[in-house]
C-alpha cells in the first residue's frame, strides 16, 4: 500500500502501476442569470469520488464560502447574487474552471390606491441595486409620463375619470449587468355597476372578463344582460355571492384573477352542478367560461359522458342541443337564472348555444361534477 494527500485528506491507495491512476478533477455548475439578491445555488463534484472534501467557492477570486463533498463526490453551495461575477471553486490542488452568473437589477413596482374614481392612485417603483429607472405611463393609449429616475419614483395617477392605465417600467444599470423590465396595469372605475350601467368602467370591466376567458360577444361598454350573465360567471367561480352586480369586492377579485384551470386534460366540457358554470377545455386550456343553470330538482347526472346526438337550432325549445345522456344536454335556453331552475339539462345562454355547437364534436366528452 502507498499513501497520498488529495484535497487535504489522506488517501490509501492499492499498489498499481502509475500510468492506471485516474487524475482528480473538480467541477462547478451555477445558472445562467439572476436577480439581485436572489439566492443561487452552485453545485459541483470531485471525480472520480472523493467524500468529506473541503471546497472552497470564490466569487471574483475573493473566497466567499466553503462546501464539503459527500459520499459521491458533489457538494452544493449556496449565496446571494450581488452582481455580474465568475465563481470558481478550488480543493486542495484541484480547480475548477471559471463560471459566469449574469444579474439584473431588482425592478420592483406596484400600484397603491383603491382603483376608485376620485380616490388617490399612484405608482411605486424601485430599482436595486444601482441604475436609472425609466418609466412611460400611457392613459387610454396617450402617453402622460415618460420620465428617468435615479433609482426609485412616485408617480400620482389621475382618478377625475374612468380610466385604464399601462405602465412600463425599465431598469437601465451599468455596463455587465442584464436590463431589467417590468409592465403593470391599472384602472380607475366607478365602485358600483349593475345592469344598465354604461361607461368607461363597464369598457374596464368587459375587458378584463373577456381576458380572463369569461363569455361575452363584445366590449360596448353597456352592462346588458350578456355582461351581467358573465359577471355572475365569474362571481361563482370564484366563490363570490351571485348577484350579477359588481362591488368593491368584485373589482378586488378581478385584479387578482387568473384564468380558471381544468380539472381534466384534454378538450371537453366541464359542468359544476355546485358552482353552476361551465368550462369549454380545448388541449388542457379554458377557452371559455360560461353561467349555467342545472337541475332544479338536482337531478343532473354526475359522473363522464359522451355526447351522442347534435341538433342544429331548435330541438323542442331547446337551441342548439348537444345530448349526453338519454334526454339530457346542454343547450341555449331564454331563461338562464343564477340558479338552477331547469328540468335536469344545462342551460345556457341562447348567443353562446351555436358557439359550444360548433366546437365540440360527436363523442367528445362532457364532465359533470359537483
């Protein structure tokens, strides 16, 4: 036997020929890029294996920590990204080779205010750790702001009117560091809509319906009864009272909205006899979200079904049916109350029936569950 010092430990070694013994290397992986202050974690190996190893992880060839190996050789190290650096790591005689991080600058930026006409409304931006900030703000399309601060702004928003607002945000740091932007958007509207209601504010709130995947034919700016039907959509999915009328709380709901995810992959319909809405799924994604009405007695079936039978237009007084099960489908009916009030189909609005018709073929699948 023979002894040798690798990476400050003593290792034994069986007695061979010189030329077999396989060099140590050291290696060291990080990502790519970061955010500043973000934690980043570095790995590496001594190969072949080498346990309880002492490494030593430089940044800028100043050390900024130690990691041990384990039995297979890797160790971990994790530190807080502080700028545009190369890590190397070095064991004894071993070294690794250079690795870059590339960092951007944190962007922070948020929108303090109720989103009330008349109330205060105003912009928050910051930039770490260095760099100007450059922010456009765009009311209705027309640009009101585009301004360089140094490192942080407070912007007042206008709220004398209904209003949308878009909100660029962009770090401009130092040579070696990454750009950095970010795109907010906010809204000033009336605190209360109800049927009937026109305006600016109804505009605000069709749009936002419509880009959370909720079912309306346009964006007019009247609060009819198709914007009151996907208000009440929208209320049930998330757990909201089913009033069809929007509130303080509604508007808070909307700006923290996402779409509404299946619970089944694929493309199908979903129908919540608890909830009473319906999900369109086309390739695992909502397209569309629907206000439905089941069963008065509850007698919807639950369970996967198949539809079997499509008729265009009128079927009796059902529009548009699909069936899935016996005599019950889901169909365009006049009447499409936030409760359920049919005699065991799914209803639902006449303007969306042709739409879903036209989507779903023979033997394609319909989910009902509570």
């Amino acid at each position: 036997m023979r002894r040798a010092a690798v990476c400050g430990i003593l290792v034994a070694f069986a007695a061979a020929p010189a030329a077999s013994a396989a060099p140590f290397t050291l290696e060291l992986g990080a990502p790519a890029s970061a955010t500043y202050g973000d934690t980043i974690t570095l790995r590496g190996r001594v190969a072949p294996p080498l346990a309880d190893a002492q490494v030593t992880i430089s940044r800028d060839g100043t050390a900024v920590g130690t990691a041990t190996t384990g039995a297979d050789g890797a160790f971990v190290f994790r530190t807080r990204a502080e700028g545009p650096a190369a890590y190397t790591a070095t064991a004894g005689e071993l070294a690794s080779g250079a690795v870059p991080l590339a960092v951007r600058p944190r962007l922070s930026a948020h929108v303090v205010g109720t989103g009330v006409v008349g109330r205060p409304l105003r912009l928050v931006a910051r930039v770490e750790p260095v760099g100007p900030l450059r922010v456009v703000v765009r009311r209705g399309g027309r640009t009101t702001v585009a301004r360089t601060f140094e490192g942080s702004a407070q912007i007042r928003l206008s709220t004398r009117v209904a209003a949308t607002y878009r909100i660029d945000l962009a770090a401009e740091p130092p040579a070696g560091w990454l750009p950095a932007a970010r795109t907010l958007r906010a809204s000033a509207v009336l605190p209360r809509l109800t049927l009937g209601s026109r305006g600016q504010s109804v505009r605000i709130l069709e749009s936002r319906l419509r880009e959370l995947h909720y079912a309306l034919p346009s964006v007019d700016g009247y609060y009819g009864l198709e914007t009151y039907q996907a208000v009440l959509a929208f209320q049930k999915v998330n757990r909201l009272p089913w009033t069809g009328r929007v509130d303080a709380r509604v508007w808070r709901a909307l700006s923290r909205a996402s779409v509404p995810r299946p619970r089944y992959p694929g493309t199908h319909i979903e129908v919540s006899k608890g909830h009473q809405f319906l999900l369109l799924v086309q390739n695992g994604q909502v397209a569309q979200v629907v206000h439905v009405s089941t069963g008065a007695t509850g007698n919807t079936p639950l369970g996967r079904w198949r539809i079997y039978r499509k008729v265009t237009g009128w079927d009796w007084v059902l529009w548009y049916p699909m069936y899935f099960l016996r005599g019950f489908a889901i169909h365009g009916y006049p009447s499409v109350p936030a409760y359920p009030a049919s005699h065991g189909c799914v209803r639902v609005p006449m303007w969306i029936a042709p739409g879903l018709y036209s989507r779903m073929r023979y033997g394609q699948t319909v989910y009902v569950y509570w």
